[in-house]
C-alpha cells in the first residue's frame, strides 16, 4: 500500500509537532507519524516540567507572553530580564564552550519570537513563581534565567500543539512507526512504515525527523555513553530508540556532538524503568542542594552545593550511576525539610525517616551504616556556622578540611527528625545526534552537504548540548529548530 503527502514528521513531541504546525502554516499537507498509541504520545515532551529558556527585555515582554496575569501579580514580580549575551554566556559555561556557535546563534537569537509564535498557536504559558523566583519582602524576583512553564507542564504542552495542528489540518497516525527512508539516489522521497495495517510507504516531498534521541535504546546506551548505562531508569519516553538517527545514518548522514554524554538526573532509585505519565517528572529529587547525599559505602562524593541546582542537576545522574550499586542517599536534617521541593511529597517515594542519626543509619538499605555515622560526624565538624545559609542564592556557605568539599548551603546534621530519600540515575535525553543546517535544520552528509529532502529537530540535533546543558533549552531548542525544519521542509516540497 502506497500514499502520499507533502510533508511527513516523524515523531509527535514538541519539536514534531513545531515542524508540523510551521509546515502546515505554509500551505503543505503534512502527516505525522507516532510510533507511540495516542495515550502514550508526545515523546519525552509530555514528561517535561514545561520550562523554556528565552531572552527578554523587561516585564512587558513577559506580560505579553502572559496576558492573563492580574495586576496584582505583575505587582507583586520583578521578572527581570534575560539578554542574549547572558545565554550564550550560560550555554558556553555549562558545555565547556564546545556547544556549535552557529546552532547557539539560531537558539538564542529566534527563542523571542518563537516563544511569540507558540503563543500564537494557543499554548499559553505562566510564570515559575513556585520554582525559579526567590521571595523577598513579598515580591517575587527572577534572575531571568528561568521565568516561564507552559501551563500545564509538559501535557499541557504537548495538547496544546497536538490541537493546534489538528485545527490545521495535520493528519497524525499513531502505532505507526518509521522503519526506513526512502531516496531515488538524488533525495529522500519518503518512508517506510510499520503500523495497524502493516507495512507500507508513504512517499513525500520531504521529511522532518524529530522523534527523540536513543535514551530509551539499553543497547545503544551501552554501547555511546559505556558500561553501567543499561542500568539507568528512563525518565520519559519508552519509544525513543535512535531511530531517527538510525535511519538517517544509514544514508549517509554525518553523525555530531556528545555522543558518549547525555541529560541525566537524580531520579527515585525505584521508579519503574521508563515514564510514567501518572507521575510524570515527580520521580526527580531536586532538593540535593540542601542535602548530604552518601554512597553504599557510608560516604559523601559529591559537592552538592557547587552551584545553583540550575546548572547542575542535568549531570547529577551520571554521578549516582558512578557510585558502587548505582545509587545515593539525600540526607536532610528537620532545618531544611520545609524547604524540599513537591516531587518529595508524593506517595511513590523512596524515603525513611528518623528521630536520631543512629536509627537513621539502620534505616539506609545498602548502606555501611558505621562509615556513614562517622562521615556525617566530620562534615558537621567542617560547616562554616559562621557565614549566614541562604537557600535562594550562592551563600558561600561551605566546608573546611574536607576531601569532598560542600562549597553553597552547609548546613549540619545535627537536628531530628530525619529525612533520607534514596535516588538512582535517571536519563533524560542524549546528546548526540545529527549534524544540521543552522538556518534550515537541513540534514547534512557526511561530506557537509545538505541531504536534499531531509530535516531534523529536537534530541536528534547534535552538536548544542555538551556536559551538561541550560535548563529549559531542550524545550526551546525543540521548538525553535522544528519551527525551521517544517518552515524549510514546506518551502522545498511546495516549490
């Protein structure tokens, strides 16, 4: 069986569905394909907490993006602002200057105006007061960094662009995967597809990939990002398997990036091995900062205060994973328990409480509990009680003396009830991928050529993210590139 559109997207997240959305605005006829049934789409997208990372002027751009803030609100925030030099700046930082300055330059230069556009397209969007503003004097104060959510996270997200594309005439097949491309030698012209009616192509003018990295692949995980990494939980999506990449590869794409790094966080050492949309990111434990986290073997092994949780939590989970048996222990004290962030209250936690340290110790399954009394003894003996703790910005509040340091919010151990929440290594996305046309989200070969046909978009994208990466640059990289990719990919099939 055989049909035919002008435009195919593979995937149906929030980078899919930009492209879907900017091909159909250009008048091309366009068919989504989602390996996924229908309660299960939307990639790792509908996992997300929903955050963009965007420049802005001032509170009037926020308030335009926002329209439905009261008074009262806009009173009560200083919303700041966000200039493109801070996140190139920020970009640089956290990839150790390797992110592709060109694909920086199309992130951060079009992150305004597309955050314009989705807004257009009725996703609508609300200030991160509960996470990302610090509260002084009863105003609300953003550093500009992390200003604004998608309502609704990550589902609502994902049903405000999948309603958006309807309304515009998108045809999406859910169960319907892509197993191959398909090329006449000179350009792509379709794909082959695996779904309910079996095999079969669907030719197109072109085709925009954006159906995810290879987190959810054990195999492929194992073999790019090494040994251990088959035992890591999978924060999202069971469907993104590289196949995209796998399918672009074998045409002779040009493979770029981190290939042995990926986003990776501490996540419930329990959660079950891919996402569950009931809980969606609430299996993340974000709270670290504030925390003494120990390995099986009763020690600390990592600065948990190095930095803002913003700029650190995405490499927190290749850090667990290192540890003997994988996993960590957040140790806090009844100081900082008021200031553990929601996901710590869910019911499908892994978590013991304690009067004393010593009950504490018997309670951490896996644990040298002995080794653990003794470290928790020489890290209060380190904390600088002079210097005042301020959890909503870097105090410089740290250790003396200790091989592993605590450099931000050291606070002791001393002061029960306890609370220990046990984390693995959760990953997100991966950061290798396909190297792209900046300006078009064009494919390109192997010998830097544009594979004529041929788009991609989203996790697929290589070369952006290395070590680490901005948090809510996933999200706006998604829809930034996709919005290209189908804008580009409808210019070419319509020409």
């Amino acid at each position: 069986m055989k049909t035919s559109t002008d435009v195919i997207v593979v995937g149906a997240g929030n980078a899919a569905l930009s492209a879907a959305i900017a091909a159909q605005e250009q008048g091309a006829q366009v068919t989504v394909l989602e390996r996924a049934p229908e309660s299960e789409s939307g990639g790792n997208s509908r996992y997300a907490a929903g955050a963009f990372r965007f420049i802005f002027n001032d509170a009037q751009d926020i308030i335009n993006l926002v329209p439905d803030l009261t008074t009262d609100e806009i009173q009560k925030t200083d919303f700041g602002s966000y200039s493109a030099q801070r996140y190139f700046d920020d970009l640089y930082q956290v990839t150790r200057y390797r992110t592709d300055p060109d694909l920086c330059e199309v992130l951060v230069s079009q992150s305004h105006d597309t955050m314009k556009w989705l807004r257009g397209k009725g996703v609508r969007f609300t200030p991160i007061w509960g996470r990302s503003a610090i509260k002084r004097d009863g105003r609300f104060i953003f550093t500009g960094e992390l200003t604004l959510d998608a309502w609704g996270g990550g589902e609502g997200l994902i049903a405000a662009e999948k309603k958006a594309a309807l309304q515009s005439g998108v045809n999406i097949l859910y169960e319907t995967g892509a197993m191959d491309l398909l090329s006449d030698g000179n350009r792509i012209i379709g794909v082959r597809t695996q779904g309910p009616q079996g095999t079969q192509e669907i030719h197109a003018k072109s085709v925009v990939l954006a159906c995810g990295g290879f987190e959810a692949n054990t195999e492929w995980r194992t073999r790019y990002l090494g040994p251990g990494w088959e035992l890591a939980k999978v924060r999202g999506s069971r469907f993104n398997n590289g196949d995209g990449i796998r399918m672009a590869l074998d045409l002779g794409a040009m493979p770029t990036g981190h290939w042995s790094w990926c986003h990776s966080v501490c996540w419930d050492n329990h959660a079950p091995p891919t996402g569950d949309l009931s809980v969606g990111d609430a299996f993340q434990k974000f709270s670290y900062p504030y925390s003494v986290m120990i390995n099986s073997t009763g020690r600390r092994f990592v600065d948990e205060g190095m930095d803002m949780r913003i700029k650190t939590y995405s490499k927190m989970g290749r850090i667990i994973l290192s540890q003997p048996d994988q996993f960590a222990w957040q140790i806090f004290d009844s100081k900082v328990v008021p200031l553990l962030r929601d996901e710590y209250r869910i019911k499908r936690v892994t978590k013991v409480t304690a009067a004393t340290l010593e009950e504490l110790a018997s309670k951490l399954d896996g644990v040298d509990a002995q080794s653990f009394l003794d470290e928790i003894k020489s890290f209060n003996a380190a904390v600088d009680t002079t210097t005042p703790f301020d959890p909503q910005v870097k105090d410089g509040r740290g250790t003396k003396g200790l091989s592993v340091p605590k450099s931000n919010w050291a606070q002791t151990i001393d002061q029960g009830p306890f609370e220990a929440y046990q984390v693995g290594c959760g990953i997100t996305f991966t950061f290798g991928g396909l190297a792209i046309s900046p300006a078009t989200s064009q494919v390109l070969d192997t010998a830097n050529k544009p594979i004529e046909g041929l788009y991609a978009a989203g996790e697929m994208v290589g070369g952006l993210f290395y070590f680490g990466y901005p948090g809510g640059s996933g999200l706006m990289a998604g829809s930034v590139f996709g919005r290209n990719a189908g804008l580009h990919a409808a210019q070419s099939a319509i020409a």
